[in-house]
C-alpha cells in the first residue's frame, strides 16, 4: 500500500505547529537551514518535500516524520 501526500498539506502542519509552539516560520527555517522558499514550494508549487529537510524539521519540533506527513494524528507516534 503506498501513501500519497499533499505538499500543501505538510507545509499547513509545520504552519500549524509553529503557531503552537510560538516560533516564526521564517525562524523554524533558519534553524534547520532551510531556504525560505520551501513552505511557498509545498502550498504552490506542489512541490515534494525531500527526505532530509521532513527530517530536520521533525527533529527541530521533536515530533515523527509521519506526524508531518500526515499518517498519524500523534505527533509523540516516534517515542512510543
């Protein structure tokens, strides 16, 4: 079985996260050192999300990869 994902979708859940923990998008970005185009790449262009940034960002908010991505509702589903 495989997932399809919506890159509009992943760029609203690190949105949505960033507003929960009070950190700027522009912020989250710097951080992970990742360009500032990237969440207007996913909401319109569509573009896919490579595996590295996914993974820095969901090291960054300790939450799973696929919390981000949209196949589980936990963000905690890595620690368990």
């Amino acid at each position: 079985m495989f997932f399809i994902y919506n890159s509009a979708e992943i760029a609203e859940k690190i949105k949505s996260i960033c507003k929960q923990k009070k950190i700027s998008i522009n912020q989250m970005l710097k951080d992970c050192e990742i360009t500032k185009s990237f969440i207007y790449d996913l909401e319109k262009r569509n573009m896919s999300p490579s595996c590295d940034r996914i993974a820095r960002i969901a090291n960054y908010f300790d939450c799973s990869v696929d919390y981000l991505l949209g196949r589980t509702d936990n963000p905690d589903s890595h620690k368990l």
